[in-house]
C-alpha cells in the first residue's frame, strides 16, 4: 500500500497549536455526536494535540479510544491534554493513515478532522479507515476548504494570502479545497451509504479576531509554512511580512468578520 508522500503544510508551532487546541468535539464534530454512544471504540487520527480526542474519550467510556498522528512530538502534547482533562486514559500512538498499523473491524468509530487535506491520497486514506472499521460502524471526516474561506472587510493582504497559502499546500502535495471533495473521495473509496453536510467557524467578537488574526500573522511568518513559502519559491520573507501586517489589520477592524466552511462527511460501514 502507499505511505505518506505529503507534507503537512502547517507543521507544529505554537501559533498553529494555538489554533488546534481551541478545537473541541462540540466545535469541531458536531455533526459526530449524535452517533456516539457508551462503550464505543474509536480511533482518531491525526489527533493533534488531543483536545478533540479527549473529548471523545469521555463521550464514549467505557469505550476505548486510540488517538494517532504523524509526529511523535505532538503525541506528546496530546498525552498532556489528557491527562490534564482528567478523564478516560487514550492510546496514542505514531501512525500513517495509508497504511493503518490496526487489523480490520477494530474500532466502532474512525474519525478524522482536518487530514484528508494534508494527505497525498485521500481516497485511500478513507480505504484504510473503512477496513479498520467494524461492520455497522461509522467513518466521519471532516475538512475546510479554502477557497470558499470569507472576509469582511475585504483587505488586499488576505486575498494574497489565500492563493499563497493554495499554492504551498499543493506544492506540499495536500488539497487545501478537500471540504467539497469529501463526498467524492467517500465515493471513490468503496462508501455507498453517506451523509454528507456542512459547517463553519465564525470569528466576529473582538476576542475572536485578535486570536484568529494573531494566530495566522505569527504562522505566516514563523511557522513550518513560513519555511515551506520561502524554501519553495513562493514568496519572499518581506512579503510574508506584508501578509502578517494584513492580517492583523483585518483583526483590528470593529466590524471584522471572518468564515471557514467546512465539508462533513458520516460513512456508514
């Protein structure tokens, strides 16, 4: 079976871990929950920093919950939040959703948030999280989808940062408009039985624009994407700057309002 060919765009650093550990199961997988019951098995993959794994360990126990990422560094970010949380004990371990180190019909439940994006084959990703899936069971996916990404007011800086941030994340071999694609990877992937729906994050209140534009100023010019948009010939440390600048120009604004749409997709097994 294939490995991983893609390079996770965002990388790891605290302006992008800001970002992930604000996610929670009800911010960021509602439309999961109402298929969660007691004594479930889950595996959730590209886990991050455990904020939603955690989440899901307590939805679910006595269920066993396994979370699993690409990078043992941020493994053990997760392991803190949840131990932290003071729930249910997780699993966690270093995986590659091409090739799932699982046997088959392991787990009731195979979610992933925010990773079919970063993948260099969606559709058999999805292939390995069916197999590991048990009869009856639920895959659940759900990824945004930049281009559909939308602002007020409209500042020059962001526009350049949206088609920046398309050309570094396909040149890293990712698919960064993977919301629309769900249905059809799902299709591609063996699924007959799919629910497919929507959902967005809204930043409008002042503390959600100085965290959300603060967040994407620091990454774009010190993050791992940072790196990947200069060391790939897509833009010049000055320009970056000049993005950042834009960015927390957008913050500053009293009447700022910022959306990221998500696609969503529940596969039944």
């Amino acid at each position: 079976m294939p490995k991983e060919t893609a390079v996770y765009t965002h990388g790891h650093h605290e302006s992008v871990l800001r970002s992930h550990t604000w996610r929670t199961a009800a911010n960021s997988a509602a439309y999961l929950l109402p298929e969660l019951r007691a004594g479930q098995d889950v595996l959730d993959v590209g886990c991050g920093p455990g904020t939603i794994t955690a989440d899901l360990a307590a939805l679910v126990a006595p269920g066993a919950v396994t979370g699993v990422d690409a990078s043992e560094g941020v493994l053990d970010t997760a392991r803190a939040t949840v131990a932290a949380a003071g729930g249910p004990e997780v699993r966690f371990a270093v995986a590659d959703v091409h090739e799932l180190d699982f046997p088959d019909d392991s787990f009731d439940v195979v979610h992933a948030h925010q990773v079919l994006q970063h993948v260099g084959d969606p559709v058999q990703a999805l292939r390995e999280m069916r197999r590991v899936c048990r009869p009856g069971g639920i895959v659940a996916a759900r990824d945004s989808d930049y281009s559909a990404f939308t602002w007020f007011p409209e500042v020059p800086a962001l526009d350049a940062w949206q088609a920046l941030y398309q050309r570094v994340a396909r040149a890293n071999g990712g698919e960064p408009d993977a919301g629309r694609r769900l249905l059809s990877w799902a299709r591609q992937a063996g699924f007959t039985d799919i629910t497919a729906s929507a959902g967005t994050w809204c930043y409008a209140t002042p503390e959600e624009r100085a965290w959300w534009s603060g967040l994407w100023a620091d990454r774009t010019v010190a993050s791992a994407y940072a790196d990947r948009a200069v060391g790939g010939g897509h833009a010049t440390r000055e320009r970056l700057a000049e993005v950042a600048a834009g960015w927390r120009a957008w913050g500053a604004a009293p009447d700022a309002w910022f959306m990221v749409p998500h696609g969503e997709i529940l596969c039944r097994v």
